[in-house]
C-alpha cells in the first residue's frame, strides 16, 4: 500500500459495532499531516441561535479539501464547529490554499472565524501519541474515516495554542465549495430527544477496558432504541421548498457567479425534485423517493474521533440509562463523556451529484450539539485530570 493510494486502499468495514476491534485501525503514513479547523468562539454563536451557520463553517473544510483534491477519496471526520483530516505531504499546497480560503470565506460570509492547522505525523509520533485510521461504510455509496490514537485531538489543542497554523489567505479569496448545501429542515427527535454524545478514554485506561465501555453502550441502544437511535427517518427527510439554509449556501457559491443569479439557480435546483415528490414521479435518473432513502443510510450519526461521538434519536428513559453507564464509567476512571440532549438536529450536505449515491450528510444536534457536549466533556477532563490526549 502506497502513501499516496493508503486511504483509497484501505478496506472498509460496515458493522458499527465492531469499530473496537484493533485490526480495524491503521497508522497514517509517516509523511502525512492531520488537518484540524474548529470554529472561534461556537459557544457564543450558539447562544446567538447560529449553530447552522457553525456547523456550515465545520462542514466547509471538507468540501473545500475535497474539491482541492479533485475527489480523491481522502480520511475526515465532522466535529460540528469543525473538521479533522489526513493528507499526504506532498498534497500540502492545495490544502493550505483551501484552508485559508476556508478561513476569508467563514469570516466575510457569515460572520464566524475559523481555526486551522496542518500537522506532520511525525511531531505527533514524537510525543508518544499516534494517529490510525479505520475506514467505516454505512452504506454502498458512501465510506467515513474513523481516527483513533490520539493524535488528532493532539493536534487540535496545539492549533488552539497558536502553533501549526495555516497562514491567512488575502481579503476577497474565496474556496471551491461545490456541492457543499443545507437545504433540509431540522430533523424533529421521533422518540423522545437528539442526545449529542461524546466519549473519550481517560488518561492512561486499558485499551480493552474503554472497548467494553464502547460495547455495552452501543449494546445498549441496539436493544432500546429504534435502528440503533438513528436520527433520520428510513425513508429519509423531505424536500421542503423554497430549501432551508438558502442564504448560506448563496454566499458559498463561487466568487464570480452573480448572487441573483446563483439564488435563483439552487431554487430552481430544488423546486424539481419537491414537486416530484408531491407528484410521486421520477424524472431521468433522479428519483426522489431513492435519494431521500441514500440520505438516511448516508448519514454520519455515529463516529469515532479519539472517543465515540453519536447523535442519536433516544426515548428519555434511556438516556438517563446512557448517562447513568457513562457516569459509572467516569468515576471508575475508565472514560470522559459529555452530553447534550435537543428536540432537532441539523444537517449540512456535500452532494457531488444527486444522481449517484455517494452524497454526504453530516448531522448534529441543534441546539448546539457536539459543541454544548464538548463543553460538559471539558469540565470533566479538567476535574477528573485529563484524558489520553
């Protein structure tokens, strides 16, 4: 296996519940880098209601990266108010431009500022720290990458401390984000509420010790809830018209194309598929009734980033179950959690094209998500002495 040709060689696996098993993880290439964005101050853009517009700005690297790579399939996770990454060395140019751009665009478009770093593998390997990949498939059409080791957390504290930066492109620079959209309603809990779920191993547990935690709890929601707490409906969400998320997917068009223009197009974009699906028909190749399906088995509602995060659909009793086997598991000194229940989640799209499958959905919760459970996770590392990272 190649440096280059690592991700895209990797062999993907497709039952969630085995993510635990070692085998499933492989180390970056020694000359690769990890990417890592998060936005500025999210805490008080959720309390000014923008949480869209944050996950918008997390969701942005993605697309951006994606489109400087030409497509070519590459490891990332969504973290909300931001993104993490792995890229090849000599892909180093491209990236650092799409970052950059990433970074204009987020503060001039809607009002955010935006975190971004590249950092060789090899300074997170000095530190004893170590960052692998495992390459999970929901669905046919579509694979997320799966980080685990450390490293990646890592390298967001030292972003966060000022170092690996990426330098700020000029004024007016502006990336590729093609295809990058947020164009449905948020996703009303079926079952009870949207619980955001982060859970990171304490400093220095077992490795088999943080596995059984990870099990048992996704054991759990594989008995209690409804497809193991999915928080997309299996015929998936409804085209609405005129889309949501309408401005801010305007202001991420390209920079030459004129606004009006650019509005009226992504209307026209979506009127067609909402009136085939109040008319039941299809059209073409596009059939809305298959697309909606795709976008449920295409959603990333669970993940692994150097701990377990999930947004799931959950009946109240069993989150307070959740809570009460994470609880344990933090006084025993096995784990870190923090949590976050909401009546809604929100999705931000990536969609190549709507006439194959491997379009993208990244979802959290909406009132503030990962970010608010990132929160509580934090006072509990700092009380209880840190986690591994």
């Amino acid at each position: 296996m190649g440096s280059e040709s690592f991700y895209a060689e990797l062999e993907s696996f497709t039952d969630f519940d085995r993510l635990v098993e070692n085998k499933r993880f492989h180390p970056l290439p020694d000359d690769w880098l990890i990417g890592v964005t998060d936005v500025v101050n999210s805490t008080g853009a959720i309390e000014a209601g923008r949480y869209k517009a944050v996950n918008m700005a997390g969701a942005s690297v993605i697309s951006a990266v994606m489109n400087s790579l030409g497509g070519a399939p590459f490891p990332f996770v969504f973290g909300g108010d931001g993104a993490g990454f792995g890229i090849p060395e000599d892909q180093r140019d491209p990236v650092e431009a799409a970052l950059a751009a990433c970074q204009v665009w987020t503060e001039e478009e809607i009002g955010l500022s935006l975190r971004a770093a590249l950092v060789p593998i090899g300074d997170i390997r000095q530190v004893g720290l170590d960052a692998t990949v495992a390459r999970f498939q929901p669905a046919p059409g579509v694979s997320y990458a799966m980080f685990s080791g450390g490293g990646v957390a890592w390298a967001e504290s030292e972003m966060k401390a000022g170092r690996y930066s990426v330098p700020r492109a000029a004024a007016g620079t502006h990336p590729d984000l093609t295809g990058l959209s947020c164009r449905f309603r948020p996703l009303q809990a079926r079952n009870g509420e949207i619980l955001s779920l982060l859970v990171l191993p304490a400093r220095d547990v077992d490795d088999g010790a943080f596995a059984r935690l990870v099990t048992a709890l996704l054991d759990l929601l594989e008995k209690e809830t409804e497809r193991q707490g999915h928080p997309v409906a299996p015929e998936g969400p409804r085209f609405v018209w005129p889309p949501q998320g309408l401005g801010t997917e305007v202001r991420a068009g390209a920079g030459g194309e004129v606004r009006p223009v650019r509005r009226l197009k992504i209307l026209m974009e979506h009127l067609v598929p909402w009136i085939l699906q109040l008319t039941k028909r299809s059209m073409a190749r596009f059939d809305p009734s298959v697309y909606r399906r795709d976008v449920a088995g295409n959603t990333d509602f669970r993940k692994f980033d150097d701990g377990l995060k999930l947004t799931v659909d959950c009946p109240r009793d069993v989150i307070a179950r959740i809570e009460a086997l994470l609880r344990r598991a933090q006084e025993d000194g096995t784990a870190h959690y923090g949590l976050h229940s909401q009546d809604s989640a929100l999705m931000t799209c990536i969609v190549p094209s709507p006439y194959t499958s491997d379009h993208m959905h990244f979802v959290d919760g909406a009132a503030g998500g990962y970010a608010k459970a990132a929160e509580m996770l934090k006072a509990a590392m700092a009380d209880k002495g840190g986690g591994r990272a």
